[in-house]
C-alpha cells in the first residue's frame, strides 16, 4: 500500500505534467509555489519523482509523507 507525500516546488506546474510526475495532483499557491500531492508506492518511486522535479530545474522547498498505509489520520 502506498503512502501519500505532499511535495512542494518553487514556481508553478501546468497541470500536464501530472502523469510525468506518477500521477501526482498539481495544485498551484498564491506564493508561487507547486503542491505536489498523492500517493507514492516505495521509496525508488519517490526517488524518481524528486529526479523528475530536478530535471525540470524546480528548487525543491519541502517533501513530506502525510498519510501512511499503518496511520488513521492524515498528518498535517
């Protein structure tokens, strides 16, 4: 079961890169921040979301598991 991560990047994301990005939602912050948020199955497949978010020259501002497959509630 995978764990669901909220990842944020400085400037904004179109929408398009979601599948790029293993399906994560893109929500897009007033600050000029991406939110990047979904669940990711393993540590390789996180590994290779921050890659991608590299490539792309985003500075990465924070990564953070909120929901667990053990946990009842979401962290905020």
């Amino acid at each position: 079961m995978a764990d669901t991560y909220r990842i944020r990047v400085k400037g904004h994301l179109d929408d398009r890169w979601s599948d790029w990005l293993g399906g994560l939602a893109i929500h897009l912050q007033e600050d000029g921040t991406t939110v990047l948020v979904g669940p990711v199955v393993d540590q390789a497949a996180l590994h290779g979301v921050i890659i991608r978010i590299r490539d792309l020259g985003l500075p990465l501002l924070s990564v953070r598991r909120v929901a667990g497959p053990h946990s009842n509630t979401k962290q905020g």
